[in-house]
C-alpha cells in the first residue's frame, strides 16, 4: 500500500451494497417478512431470531433498531460524493436549491406515507423520510465547516436533547409513556401522540447521525492512506459505541430507540461507523467484488423510489392477500397460512426486488 492514497474518483462500491442492503431489508419489513417470521416461528427455537427483526418495546436494543440510523447515516456519508459532482457542474446556489427541494419532497412523502397507512388524511411526522429531512438540512448547514466543528455540533445537539427531556420531566425523563419531552412536542405540533410512544423530535439528536455520515465522506475523499481511514473509523466508532452502552448500563441515560435517547443515539451511530469500517475494508481496500453483491448494489440505486413503492404497494398487496385468508377462500390450507404467508411476502420481495434490478439494468434513476 502507498504511504499516500489517491483521491476518490468513482463510486464508493461498498457504500452501494452497505446501502442496498440496508434498503432490502426495509423493503422486506414492507413485504410482510418480517411480520409473517414472526408469527411462524413463535415458540420456536428461531423465534428470538424474529425479534431482532422487531423493534424493541422500550429499554434495549434489537439488530432492527439499527436501521434507521443505517439509513441516516448512509445518506450522509453519500452527500459529500454526491455535492462534489453537483458543483463541478454548478454552483453553491443550485446545490442549496436542490437541497431546499429534496427535503422537502422527503418531507411531503414522508406525510403522505403516513396517509396511506391511515386510508386518510392525517397529520403525522414519525415517519424516517420526516425526520431525514430535518437531519439533511442540519448536516448540509455546516458540513462546509471543518470536521472538529461538525462533531461539536453534533455533541451539542445531544447534550440539548438530555436537558430538554429531563428539564422537561426531572422525576422522570425517559419513563415509558407519554409524560416525555417528546411527546409534548408531539401535541404542540400534531395535537396527537404515538400509540408506539415514537416521536417527531427525533431527529435533532438523530442528525448527529447524518452529521457523522458526512464527516466519514469527506475522510474517504481525502488523500490519506485506507488504511488510516479504516483505523479512524474502528477508533471513533468503538468509543462512541462504548461510549453509548455505557451511558446505558451505568443507568446515566437508557438506550431507547422510540424517543431517541443520546445512549441510543450513540450506540446505534457507533455501529454505523464501524459498519461502513467493515464494508469499506473488505470491498474497496480488500476488492472483495463478488459478483453476488450486485444483488444488494441494484436495490440502494433506487432507494428513496423503492421505499416509496414498498411501503405503499408492497404493504398494500400483503393486507390483501391476509383478507382472502379472513374471508375463508383458503380455509383448506388454514393449517399452513403462517407458512404460506412467509412465503408470500419472500414473493413480493422478489418482485419489488426485481424492479430495483430492471431500473437499474436500464440506468433509470429516480432522484429525490
């Protein structure tokens, strides 16, 4: 290895796969995966396997926990990559144009989303394209800023959230209800809480999450050696990490992913780091560029597009097909429904799959 690594000019292919796994494992969630595990393997030896693929009640952490902040992260580490392109062909003025309208649109799909799931006009803000759009604009406000501004920052952000919440309730900051910061905040601006006990302000700590995105891309477009940049990101994402779970098991504060404790928050973007670590040293640094890959790759090429898709049709065709089971037109195959409907949803993957691969063969790019 040189002492000296060139500049980035190509597309990060491990940021693709990372990406388009991450996008596949949301768009089985919307196929009815998930749910229809859930269900098959309850008692099972392969049931606590389920749960990880479930959000965790309250206090803990479960493998699906991390994939939002998977996703807001990878949004961020993309931008510096992205916004170099963009100005090379324009200028800073169109870049904040574009941004102003991208966030927008995340916003106003995120709201429709929320209306599909209703079968009707509401308004609610707990969905990830929601509180992506508030976290892109915090993270492009200062990402023209050096590295040790945008972690400080980001550091602020946090400390803001763990005043806000116990200012807001001293005797009890983070208990499980609605007593919260959050969900104040909630009926301030919705008039409504979450069933889920989720929250909208989620995403001002949340942002540390894109913020630290973007401060890993601008590390992989400089010219240092991989190895450095491998190094940086293993020692920033074990301290954060370490940093996090202890918050959480000396009682500091709980790790929650629902209303985005600082815990969570540092946990969760801890282990972003030390994925894309793991991702970029094995695909970029190591060149492990197996063609079975791809199959991941194609998926993160439309993300924002098959999300959107997934969550309105792919959600909707498995409600339908579970009304034919209550209806009794397959009253004689009652006994395997749980089976049948696993594999239904593995169906709908592969459909909605297949797009991500036909748009992608084709070079149709939906852009947000």
């Amino acid at each position: 290895m040189s002492q000296f690594a060139k500049p980035l000019t190509q597309r990060l292919y491990s940021l693709d796969v990372f990406r388009g796994l991450i996008m596949f494992l949301l768009i089985a969630e919307a196929a009815g995966f998930h749910q229809s595990f859930a269900r098959l393997t309850e008692g099972s030896s392969f049931y606590p396997l389920a749960l990880q693929l479930q959000h965790h009640p309250w206090n803990g952490l479960r493998f699906w926990d991390l994939i939002q902040p998977f996703f807001m992260f990878i949004v961020g580490v993309a931008m510096p990559f992205s916004f170099k392109k963009r100005l090379e062909m324009g200028n800073r003025k169109e870049l904040n144009k574009h941004i102003a309208m991208r966030c927008l649109k995340l916003f106003l799909f995120g709201v429709l989303l929320h209306c599909v799931y209703s079968l009707g006009p509401v308004w609610e803000l707990w969905n990830v394209l929601v509180q992506l759009a508030f976290t892109i604009l915090i993270a492009y406000a200062i990402m023209r800023k050096s590295a040790t501004v945008q972690i400080g920052f980001s550091i602020f952000l946090l400390v803001l959230t763990e005043v806000l919440y116990r200012f807001y309730n001293p005797e009890a900051p983070y208990s499980q209800g609605h007593e919260t910061f959050g969900s104040w905040v909630d009926l301030l601006v919705m008039g409504k809480v979450n069933g889920g006990y989720w929250v909208f302000i989620n995403f001002l700590p949340t942002a540390a999450h894109t913020i630290w995105g973007v401060v890993c891309g601008q590390l992989l477009l400089n010219i240092t050696t991989e190895s450095n940049k491998v190094k940086t990101f293993l020692f920033c994402g074990l301290l954060v990490t370490t940093l996090g779970f202890a918050m959480d098991f000396f009682e500091i504060t709980p790790i929650i992913k629902r209303i985005a404790t600082t815990s969570f928050t540092l946990a969760s973007g801890g282990i972003s780091i030390l994925a894309l670590a793991f991702f970029y040293w094995v695909i970029d640094v190591k060149g492990y560029k197996k063609k079975w890959l791809q199959f991941f790759a194609v998926v993160g090429t439309n993300s924002i597009f098959i999300y959107l898709f997934a969550e309105t049709f792919g959600h909707l065709i498995f409600r339908e097909f579970e009304i034919l089971w209550n209806a009794g037109l397959f009253h004689a195959l009652d006994a395997y429904k749980e089976l049948i409907l696993v594999l239904e949803s593995l169906l709908i993957l592969l459909f909605l799959w297949y797009i991500t691969y036909y748009l992608d063969k084709r070079k149709i790019y939906f852009k947000v």
